[in-house]
C-alpha cells in the first residue's frame, strides 16, 4: 500500500513547550502572546509538531475551534510525515475532523501526509464504521476528493478494494467514483481486489462493470494476480469469464506454484487437488504434487463433501491424472515405505486399486529393481492384492501375482500364511478368484487350493462363506472330485466345514452344490459334522430361516437319517429344532417336523436345552408370534399337551416366558381344551370303572347267599 515516508526531526525550533500548551488548553492567553509575537503557531517543536498538531491529537476541541480561525498550516506535516488532520482521523477525533474540514484552511486538493493521500484515502484505510456512512457520503461527493490520487496513483477506490470495505466501496462508486480508474502500474480497483483475495468484494466490482480482463502496464490481469498470490477462490471466481480463457491455463498453474493451504475447500468440500483431478488438469496436477512433497499423501486422502478423494474423482482410473498422482507418490515414497497421515498406506496400496496398465509396468519394474516383498499391510491389516481385490483391479491383480509367483518360487504364502487364492475367495470376487487360478497353473498347478491359512481354512471356506456358487463350483473342479470331498469335509479351527459356513450364512444355492458333489454316503456323514460348539449344518440353516438349504439336506439325508439330525443335540443342548423355533420360521419348522412319525415328533418337541428350554418355549419368547402360532395348535393337534406344562430351569413354563398376548391367548385355549379333554377322560375312566366293580358285588353278593343254605 502507500508508502510511508518519514520527516526528520527538527532542530533547533522556535519553541519545545507546544504540548505544554495544548495540555494546559490556555487559549486566550496563548492567542495573547500570538498578538504580541511571543508564539508563531506556524512554528513547530522538535517533533516537527504545531500548537494545532497537539490540540487534535490532546483532543481539546474548543482549542482546535479558536485555533482554525488564527493564522495556521492544516496541511503541515510532523516529522512522521503525518498533518494535524490525519491525526484527527488516525485517532478517531470525528468532531474536530469535521471542525477542520469546515474551515478556511482546509484545501480538498491538499495531501494530508507524505504519502500524497487525502482525508478520503486515509478513511478508507482506516474503515472504521464509527465516523458514520452519512457522514462518508458527504465526503465522497466532493469531486475532488473522490478522484484524489496518492504519489501511487491509486484513489480512494483503489483503497476499498484492496481493504475489502465493500460498504464503503458500494458508497463510492454511487458517488461516482472511476471504477475503470487506473494507479501508477496501470491496475484497477479489480486488481487490488485479487491482490487481497476478497471474494465478497470481486463480486461487487465485476457487478458493477469492473473489466475482468482489462491488464496493467505489464499485462497482467486481476486473475493473474490473484492467482500470483494464492487466492484460490478468487482466482477461480475470475477464471469463470470467458474473457480468460486463453491464459485460463497459465494462471491455473501460477495459482498452483503460490497457494499456501492446499487445504483450503470450497463450497463443495473440494481442495485444490480435488478441482484440478476433476477438470482433468493434468499439469496443474503435477505442479500441486510436486508443491505437496511428502506431503501429497495426506492431501490425497481428504473427502469432499461426496465423500470422494481427489483418485476417487477422476474417471476412468486409467487417465493421465490418476497415473500422475500414483507416480508421485511412487517418486517420493518408493513401494512399499508407508506414506506419511495416510493411515498406514504405501503407495503400493494405492495402485493396487487405482493402477492401469502402465502402472503395472511401473510397479513390476519397482518391484523387480527392488526385490520387496508385496505383503506390507495398511492401517486396515490389508495387503496389496487385497486392496486389488476389493477394487477388482485385475490388471494390478496379475501383476503383483505375477511377483509373488516370482519371489517365492511356489510357497505363494503371505507371512499370516494367506495365500492370495484365499484372499480372492473372501473377496467374494469370481473374476479376481479366475486370475489367482490362471497364475496357479501356470506357477505350480493347483496345490494350494488346499493350503491352510493360519485359522486352517481353505480357499473353499471362504467361498463357501461368500456365497457365490460360481466361485465355489470353480474350486471344484479344479479339485477334481477325491480332492473336492476331502476338502468339503475339511474342519477350520472353529470346527467350521464349508458346508457349515454355506449353511450359516444362507446360501441354499452353495448347499446344493456341495451336497451334489459329495453324494449320499459322503453327504451324510457331512451334515452330522459337528463344530466346536457340537452344531451341525443342519443346525445353522435352522435359524437362520433357509427353508432351501433345509429341504436340500433332508431331502439327501432320507427319513431315518434325517430324524437323527433333527435330535442332535449341541453342546447347549440345543436341536435343530430348537434353532428353528427361536431364530428360524414356521414354514423351516414345518418341513422338519412333517418327515417325523408322531411318536418321534413327541419325543423330538420334549428334548430340552442346557436350560431345560423346549423348542416351544423359545418359541413363546420370541417377540414374533408366527412360530409360536404355528407351533401351539400343532402340538395340540399331535396330542403332545405334556409340553404346554413343562418348566425351564427357572420354573417357567411356555406361558410364563410368552411375550406376545396372542401367543399368551393361544396357549390359554390351548391348555384349557387339553384339560377339559383330559377331565372328561377321566371321568368317563370313573365310570366305567364305578359301573363293574357293582356288577361284580352284585355277582358275590348272589353266589354267596346261594351259596350259604347249602
């Protein structure tokens, strides 16, 4: 801004008692002195400072008053090159200011300090509200005020704008003001704007009519400099105006090299690095990266407000941008050497899940020149080919199979033991499962298809757990079928079989399959496998309510071996029907109980639990009723009314733990029916036997009295 020139102080004055004056505010007596030519108030003390200078910056209005109308120098400058007025605005002295500005000394043309500004200028500076818009606007009007220039060319408008002042400015240019109006480097108010970086105020000139691409003496313009001064978001406001697009890119790039806050965000939530990504800014990329330094990983990890990092904004991963983010960080911080406020990263992990193919070539050259292993694990315990998994990247999944093909000449183990084919098959990725294979074959066959992780699965756990029968059916036939069974029947060290984990995650499909390719005799013997909990298959797809993957294993278990699965009880004591009742529904419990004779089924529904819970009482305490509706009239149907009556441990029965009043209701009728029928029973019982033993009285009765007068 204006340059602040300084006077030397005085020497040798007239007089060194001008404060003692004004503090003593003795003002006729001084005048009295004036008159006989003892004082000259045009004289100053060793400050460079008059009697008038003292009196505004003292305050004392009534001698600033009694001294405008002697013989004094308004205009006269202290040795801070600064007049008795500019301390009337500097020190907020708005009354003597306006005392000053109404007297015969005052000249609108005359500078007020050593910088060449005038009152306006230096209130403008000052934008201090208190001296009041009514009292602003009177001074605008003065024309030669408003056009007033400092030795820098700039007028008060230049002023405003750079300070941001926009209700100032909005005065200003309804008072006339040039807002075309060049300073002494030919720049606008505009320019003084971007200089600054007000957003608010870049609005308000380009609204009204500033030129946004007019240029100054060296052919710069207020984008420019802007942009040469970091001001992201005026830089970007003026980059909108058509106006620009041929230096668009130029000045882009200069607001790259002199941004200081890469983390500054818009409206959108988006950086710098985000924007550039965005608009497929390649270049101004790089310029952002190469700023970044090390730093650049941290910047590559923040969300905008879509919840997207600057690699997530940029389609398709394979353009130019994507591969010049994932080569800086190579660049900087090798493969696999974790990248500093990214959670564990390495640049590894990010082209794994962002790399094309000539990130492949990149990686595959790293790796080979360094002989890293690819096993390093983010903050989330991910390796690599994980990463590559999850983003199903296979183009990035074959490179780094191909390393480890390479590097571990057929052991293909992590240091956790995992091999990838076991990652692929968590994933839950075919197409990723399909390339682990393709490197097998062409490595060492299929061996590690029944490799054991450090839990002892099998790649075949996993895809039994994902789901998806086309994976699982893949495995298969790679396993041929003595393989395939053996590793159906395989326990992990929860005791878990792939067929358990089809089972309990609910995938009828899977079951299907693998019961297909075991065969009764094999199958049989894998639906009674139990886990270290003592729970079947049979038992997870109890509760979890597929009815699919329980007809599946009935239907292949027959009658008699199905009814000995039904029984089988868990180490809680629980059955499958017990499973059925308080996790499954009625239509599973309906299919188990169908293939069971009445006898049995009896028997079946009065097997309790380790705490003495029947199948219908953990049907009672569900909050659902629809197992217990189903249940209860079943039961009474099969005249099995003993279990209406029995107690759990705590001595409850099904009605004391029911929890719905419909159930509550149904097992009321119920046991009132099966007493009534029981009373009747009875009583018919009494009857018959009350009506008997009189015949045979009878019968004595007569054989002895016949007998007797014999």
């Amino acid at each position: 801004m204006p340059f602040f020139w300084k006077r030397k102080r005085l020497e040798n004055t007239v007089i060194d008692s001008f404060e003692q004056m004004a503090i003593e505010d003795r003002r006729y007596p001084l005048l009295d002195r004036v008159r006989v030519g003892k004082v000259c108030l045009r004289d100053a003390d060793s400050l460079g400072r008059t009697v008038l200078h003292w009196a505004v910056i003292l305050e004392k209005y009534e001698l600033t008053k009694l001294l405008l109308q002697e013989d004094v120098d308004i205009a006269a400058t202290d040795c801070l090159g600064q007049s008795a007025t500019s301390y009337a605005i500097q020190l907020k002295r708005w009354n003597i200011l306006e005392v000053m500005l109404g007297s015969k000394h005052y000249k609108e043309e005359e500078v007020i300090d050593a910088s060449g500004r005038s009152v306006l200028h230096l209130i403008v500076e000052m934008g201090d509200s208190s001296i009041g818009e009514e009292f602003f606007a009177e001074l605008s009007s003065r024309a030669k005020l408003i056009s007033s220039r400092d030795h820098n060319g700039r007028t008060p408008l230049h002023y405003a704008a750079f300070m941001g002042n926009c209700s100032w400015t909005t005065i200003l240019l309804n008072q006339g003001a040039n807002i075309k109006a060049r300073d002494g480097k030919g720049q606008t108010a505009l320019h003084c704007a971007a200089r600054s970086g007000s957003v608010e105020m870049m609005e308000l000139l380009i609204g009204r009519g500033a030129d946004v691409g007019m240029e100054d003496d060296i052919g710069h313009t207020a984008a420019y400099v802007a942009a040469e001064n970091g001001h992201r978001a005026v830089t970007m406001q003026l980059l909108d105006d058509n106006k620009l697009e041929l230096e668009r890119d130029d000045i882009e790039k200069l607001l790259a090299e002199n941004v200081s806050n890469f983390d500054e965000v818009d409206e959108d939530g988006d950086t710098l690095l985000h924007w550039a990504a965005q608009h497929g800014k390649a270049e101004l990329v790089n310029i952002i990266l190469k700023r970044l330094g090390d730093k650049a990983g941290a910047s590559m990890k923040k969300r905008n407000r879509g919840d997207k990092t600057p690699l997530e904004c940029v389609m398709p991963i394979d353009s130019p941008i994507v591969n010049a983010m994932l080569r800086h960080l190579v660049d900087t911080f090798g493969l696999v050497e974790k990248i500093k406020g990214d959670e564990g990263q390495t640049p590894l992990h990010y082209a794994a899940r962002y790399g094309d193919a000539a990130i492949r070539q990149l990686v595959q050259e790293q790796l080979k020149k360094t002989g890293v292993r690819a096993d390093i694990k983010n903050g989330d315990g991910e390796v690599p080919l994980r990463v590559a998994v999850d983003a199903a990247n296979d183009v990035m999944v074959d490179a780094i199979l191909q390393h480890f093909r390479d590097c571990n000449k057929g052991t293909w183990h992590y240091s956790r033991l995992s091999t990838p084919l076991h990652d692929a098959a968590e994933s839950g990725d075919t197409a990723v499962v399909e390339a682990v294979l393709r490197h097998l074959e062409q490595a060492e066959g299929y061996a590690n298809l029944m490799v054991v992780d450090l839990l002892n699965k099998i790649p075949l756990h996993y895809a039994a757990r994902s789901g998806d029968a086309k994976m699982v059916d893949l495995l298969l036939q790679r396993m041929g079928q003595t393989k395939g069974v053996a590793a159906m029947t395989m326990k992990d060290d929860f005791g878990l079989t792939p067929l358990h984990y089809a089972a309990k995650n609910d995938n009828a499909a899977v079951v299907d399959l693998l019961l297909q390719r075991m065969g009764q005799t094999e199958g049989v013997a894998a639906m009674t496998m139990q886990d270290q909990y003592g729970s079947t298959p049979l038992h997870y797809a109890a509760r979890k309510d597929n009815a699919a993957a329980v007809d599946s294993i009935l239907r292949l278990m027959g009658q008699t071996e199905g009814v000995a699965a039904m029984t089988m009880q868990n180490r809680d004591g629980s059955t499958p029907l017990h499973d059925a009742a308080q996790g499954g529904d009625a239509r599973t419990m309906e299919h188990m109980l169908q293939l069971m004779e009445r006898e049995t089924l009896i028997e079946a529904l009065k097997l309790h639990d380790s705490e003495r819970r029947t199948p219908l009482h953990l049907a009672c305490s569900r909050f659902d009723p629809e197992m217990a509706e189903f249940l209860i009239p079943f039961i009474s149907e099969m005249g099995a009314n003993q279990c209406f009556e029995i107690s759990d441990s705590r001595g409850d029965t099904p009605l004391d733990v029911a929890e719905h009043d419909r159930v509550k209701e149904l097992l009321r009728d119920a046991m009132a029916t099966s007493k009534s029928a029981h009373d009747t029973d009875s009583k018919s019982a009494h009857d018959t036997g009350h009506g008997t033993l009189g015949s045979s009285a009878t019968k004595t009765t007569a054989t002895t009295t016949t007998t007797e007068p014999q």
